[in-house]
C-alpha cells in the first residue's frame, strides 16, 4: 500500500475536487440534451450532411446519421465507437470531436466551429458534464417559426431572418444560429449562413427555407421593379390564365410580351404537341389563311396527327422508365405501346393512372404490369409512383426524415406497404402478378408495424382488405387529392411554358411553393373539371396570351425569366432536335435494329445506339427523374452538329432537300433561299437575309451553286434560332 505525504493526498484530492467541479457545472447551470443541443450544432456545421459524416459510409470510421434522424445512433457513434476516444470526459478540451472540429488536429473538413464561441463552450460542456442523453420526457421541438414570414422587398436591400423553435411543452427559444437556410431562387435573392436574405436585381419572388432538425418553415419575398409601368401597355388578356398571370406580373410592376407573329405560333405549336417542324407547305397554307380561327382549327388538326402520340408517348416512357434493359425487348415495347395507345386514344389521365396503379393479372393482357417489374422492390415502387404521379419525392425519407419538407419513415413505408403484397408468378400462359401476400411492414429503427396509408393521412390500425393498390388509386385520382391533377397540370404547364408553377416540377414540397398559386389552382381545376381529358388542358394553355406571347422583351420583363411575363427560349429535346434536322434536310436517319423511315421520337428503346441523342441530352431512364433529360447545351453536342460527317452528308444527298430544290429551280435562286428558310426556320428570309443570301449565291457562281445552297443550309441548322423553341 503507497504512503502518500499529506501534500500529495491535498493535492490528489483538490485536482478531483477541481475535476468533479468541472464536470458538475455546466450540468448545474442548465440539463444539456444530446438531441436538442448537440446534434443542432452538426446540423449547422455539415458534419452529418451526406458529403461529411453523414454518407452511408461514413468519414474516416466515424458515421453520423443525415442530418441527425437518428439521434439514438449518433449518441452511440460519439460516445461509444472507437474505444471512447471521441470524447473525454475527464479532459474535455482533449477529446477528438473538440480537437478536430476546432483545428487542434488533422481534419478533412477543416475548423468548423472556433474556440471560443457558444457552439465550443456548449460542445465542451457536454462533454464536461459526462454526456448526458438527456430525460426521454424532455420537450422537444415540434415546430419552428421564422420572422418574418413574408415580405415585398426592393432591389439590393437585406433582411435578416430569426428562427423560433417551438417545443412541445409551448417553451420558445431562438435558434436562428443553428438554422439551415436555402434559397429556391437565388438570381432574385441569397441567403447567408445566419440567415440574412440579400435581394439581387431581378423582378420575382422567391422562398427562403430554414431548417432545424426536423421542422421547416419558409420566408417569401415578393421583390417588384422600382417603377409602376402605365396599365395601357398591358395586352389584353384571352382567357382566364391570362389574367392569373396578368395579376401576378402587375404586384411586380412587369408587363408582358405581345402575342407572336403567325410564324412563330405556328412553330412553336408543331414543337410543342407533335414535336416536329412544319413543313414549308404547311407554312405557307397557315400564312395565307385568313380565318380568325386559324390558331384554334390547326391545334385541333395536330391532335389528330400520329405524332401527337408518339411525342407524349416518349416523354411518358421517360417518367416511367421504359427500359429495355431492365425489361427485355418484348416487355418494353408491351409496356410502351400501352402508354402510346393511351395517348392516341386521348385516355383520362386518371384511368391511365388507375390503369397504372391497379395492373394485375397476366403481364401479356395487361401491359402496365411492365412497371412493377422496373421498379426493384415495393419501396421503389412507392418512390417511383410518388415522384412521377404525384411530384413528390419521397425516396430520401426511406432512411431518414425529408430534409426540406414534413415526410417522415412513417410516410415512406406508409406508401410501400400498398405494394408489399405484389409477386409475380410464371405460368403456363407468361408472368401472372398477383396480390395475395398478406406481410405486415415494420418501421425499420423502431420495428412498430406501419399500415398503408396515403401521403400526408393519418395511419390506420390495419390494412384494408385484398388488393391495397385499390384504395390509393381511389384516393389518388379523387378531385380533393392534393398532388395529382396539380401534378399533371403542372408538368403540362412547364411543357408550355418552359418551367413549372413549380419548379423542378417533380420536387413539390412546402419549402418549394408555386410561384403562383392562384394559377396552380386554376390549371388543375381545369383539369378535374375536364374529367382528366389532358387535350382539353392543352388547348385552353394553347389558346391563351401567355403560351402565344412573343419572346421579345420589353424594358420590364428582360429579366424575368419565372412569371410568364414573355415567351422563354427552350432548346428542343435530343429526339426533336434530330427529327428536326432529318426534316429540315429531308432525309431520314437510320437506326440500328430498328425499321428504316422511323423518327427519333419514335424510339421506344432509349438504349439504340445514337451518339447525336446521347450527346444532346437523351436520358438513360435509370430513373424517374425529371433531371435525367439534360437541357442546356453541351461542347460535344455542340461541336458534333458543327462537324459531323453524318448530319454534313444530309446537305449533299442526292434525294435531300437541297439538291432537290437546285434541281427544280436550275435557274432562280430567290425559290431556292426561301424554301430553305421555310424549311428550317418555319418562316422567309427578311430583306436582309435574303440580300445576304443572294449576294452569297452570285459571288459562289453558277459552278459552285449547290455548295452555296448547302453552306446556307449549314449555316441555319447551327443557328440558336433551328436548335431553340421560341
């Protein structure tokens, strides 16, 4: 037994007097929960963001769950895992969450938070205080407020925000400096880390989301111009949409582009519903027509084309992954030909909807079966559903808490369970799917049993009875859903118009809300009304001022590129783009494996091998993501239309337009320019082009004429004004 000297034992005993101070303090001033005070600090600082700590493998061994869903796991993580190194309680300031985080040692994420500062203090009083988990019967945090809520604003001013968290026993405490803050659009205003909003020079609105643990709440801004324009210079409204866009523009002292020359409409409208380009004849017969109605009859007459179907045939085979790959050959093409079936047939979109939902039965008979195969499992079924029916994503809350909106677990395996009972069986006649499980779903951190249910609907104490897929068709395509029908209407809209009401238009949450609701309402009401019929939606956005407006801005709208104050520039989709040039051009493209004279837009499989579609934007349909079809222009795509071999021999081709026309006009070149410019521009030359054109023409001479006409041609097919709609 060691003898200690009355020195050292008053030493012993006042540095363990001293150490059990340390670590009483902090517990003594105010009871420290690991929820509620750690883990808004790793919010705040990114360490459990998915680029850091929160990835599903981790940073360096050490692995937080996204944006702390789990705090229970996390606990563990910091306290437990790696021998108990993360934390010393004895020492505070020596253990390794301080060190790192606060630049004492190595870290891969740099110094986050200072010594020093409130967030050190607290993290080190935690830890000082023996790590407390903190009472299970604590108040938590049931939502939070931000103030203010709303604001109109002007050009280069700032607002700093404050966020309130209400608990659950009605205590409130500010928490703007753990907040998270994200601007929806940030061309009209930013917004810093400690939440102070700084409007930028651009007429519109815009959302600013705060975030704390799991609750959200929005602050919107509407910023106007300076000047209020005189009413007189508003054009007159068509119908009723125009007005809705009309009342939003004139909050923002904005005033709208006139409506579009004959041209333009014309080809914007054969772009829009058939996706292809008029031909010159066609052009001509609409110029020389002078009917009234003449807009209206040739909407009629494009709905009735083959195309129509093949163009929305394609874009609903992207939404719902056609993919031969994944289907084979014939199940793709089965599942195809139902979607364009049902556009030909003008099919309401809520029996295409049930018809999707409900598949059973033999997959031969019932084509739509083809989806629950893509999907991988009943949750990627739930997902996948959820994201292009409803336009809302759902897939990040199957392992934790929506971080911009209210979705939860619950809610991700509420909508899995409808489709848990699926299985396919083989039978003597093919693949036959088949409800008949009964399994019960289990919430995956809790094990409690979670029961289909609807997003955003309570829980019910048991499945229903048979088919469940039955009751959410029902409750899915009934008038008072809140997603479809505003769904469908606002992926119609963004077609039109160039963005959604809602924009990305399969991103809708409460942290993302339209720009104008109002109009929302009315474009879905539409269609409800409508009894789903999406060509009577189409032609009411057709016939209006806003799709007909002119894309010529005005000193007003120059900027505004969200409130459909003018028409946007749209580039044309990878299959429209090449169609367009086989048409211009008039010689087709020929396909691998596929029958010669087909379209591009035609093209069922997204996997037949074209290096124009796959470097123009064409997507792979790996998902139901809108964000898969690429948009905006590319080098490759861009350089392979400027040089291409192939596209360059469609110029010189013997049964091809030029030559063609050179050969019926041997010996007048004004014929010649204007059928080209017709041909690919859906309009004629103006003075000045065909003054240059024929200038170019004469000094080419008779010798090198067809090289003239092609380098003319060349030189419209590279032009913003081929590539773009407009």
């Amino acid at each position: 037994m060691h003898r200690f000297s009355n020195v050292a034992l008053s030493l012993l005993l006042v540095l363990s007097g001293s150490m059990a101070m340390a670590a009483e303090t902090p517990a003594a001033t105010r009871e420290l929960h690991f929820a509620n005070d750690v883990v808004p600090i790793f919010n705040r600082y990114g360490c459990n963001a998915s680029g850091c700590h929160g990835k599903s493998e981790g940073q360096n061994g050490f692995r937080l769950s996204v944006f702390g869903f789990d705090p229970a796991a996390d606990y563990v993580a910091l306290t437990q895992e790696s021998r108990g190194r993360r934390v010393l309680p004895a020492i505070p300031e020596q253990s390794l969450l301080l060190l790192k985080v606060s630049g004492g040692m190595p870290h891969g994420g740099g110094v986050r938070i200072l010594r020093g500062t409130d967030e050190y203090r607290l993290l080190r009083d935690w830890i000082a205080s023996g790590m407390p988990v903190g009472r299970e019967d604590a108040p938590r945090v049931a939502s939070i407020r931000i103030t203010p809520s709303e604001r109109v604003m002007s050009f280069r001013t700032r607002q700093k925000l404050q966020v309130t968290a209400i608990f659950t026993d009605g205590h409130e405490v500010d928490v703007t400096r753990h907040a998270r803050f994200q601007s929806n659009r940030e061309a009209v205003a930013t917004v810093d880390d400690d939440g102070e909003v700084s409007v930028q020079d651009v007429a519109g609105d815009v959302t600013v989301m705060a975030a704390y643990l799991e609750s959200t709440a929005i602050f919107s801004a509407l910023v106007p111009r300076g000047e209020t324009p005189p009413t007189e210079a508003v054009p007159a409204a068509i119908n009723e949409l125009d007005r809705l866009v009309d009342a939003k523009l004139q909050k923002l002292h904005i005033v709208p582009s006139p409506v579009c020359d004959d041209a333009t409409f014309l080809r914007r409208v054969y772009l829009d519903l058939i996706g292809r380009l008029p031909t010159p004849a066609e052009c001509r017969e609409f110029f020389g027509n002078p009917n009234s109605d003449k807009r209206a009859v040739v909407i009629d007459a494009l709905f009735q084309r083959p195309e129509y179907a093949d163009y929305w045939a394609l874009k609903w085979a992207d939404w719902l992954r056609v993919d031969r790959q994944t289907l084979g050959h014939k199940g793709a093409y089965a599942y195809y030909k139902w979607i364009r079936d049902s556009f030909a047939a003008n099919k309401p979109m809520d029996q295409f909807a049930r018809e999707l939902i409900e598949a059973d039965g033999l997959v031969a008979d019932h084509p739509a079966a083809q989806f629950y195969k893509v999907a991988k499992d009943p949750g990627d079924a739930a997902a996948m559903l959820s994201q292009s029916l409803l336009g809302v994503r759902i897939e990040c809350a199957k392992c934790h808490h929506h971080p911009f909106d209210r979705w939860s677990q619950d809610d991700y395996f509420g909508m899995q369970a409808f489709f848990v009972p699926l299985t396919f069986k083989p039978t003597p006649r093919g693949e036959l799917l088949l409800a008949t499980r009964n399994d019960i779903t289990k919430h995956p951190r809790t094990g409690a049993n979670i029961y289909a249910h609807p997003l955003g609907t309570p829980m019910p104490e048991s499945n229903v009875e048979g088919d469940r897929r039955r009751a959410l068709a029902d409750w899915m395509v009934a008038p008072s859903n809140p997603f479809f029908a505003r769904n469908v209407a606002n992926r119609t809209w963004a077609h039109f118009l160039g963005r959604g009401i809602v924009e990305p238009v399969d991103d809708v949450r409460s942290t993302n809300p339209p720009t104008n609701p109002a109009l929302l309402d009315a474009v879905a009401g539409h269609l409800t009304a409508a009894k789903y019929d999406l060509r009577q939606l189409m032609r009411l956005i057709i016939a209006s001022r806003t799709y007909q407006a002119s894309t010529t801005v005005n000193s007003t709208n120059q900027n505004d590129e969200q409130n459909y104050s003018r028409a946007l520039l749209r580039r044309l989709d990878a299959e429209v783009l090449l169609d367009a040039i086989c048409d211009a051009t008039g010689v087709p493209e020929k396909f691998d494996g596929v029958p010669p004279g087909s379209r591009a837009v035609q093209l069922w499989d997204s996997q037949v091998t074209s290096y124009f579609l796959t470097t123009t934007g064409r997507p792979s349909r790996t998902t139901v993501c809108e964000c898969e079809r690429v948009s905006s222009p590319n080098v490759a795509g861009v350089l392979h239309t400027l040089n291409s071999p192939n596209l360059e021999s469609k110029f010189s081709h013997d049964a091809g337009r030029v030559v063609r026309l050179l050969r019926d006009n041997s010996a007048d070149d004004g014929p010649v320019i204007a059928e080209i410019y017709l041909a690919f521009f859906g309009r004629l030359p103006s003075d000045e082009e065909r003054s240059v054109a024929n200038g170019y023409f004469a000094k080419a001479g008779p010798m090198q004429r067809q090289h003239a006409a092609e380098d003319l041609a060349w030189s419209l097919l590279n032009s913003l004004e081929f590539a773009f709609n407009h």
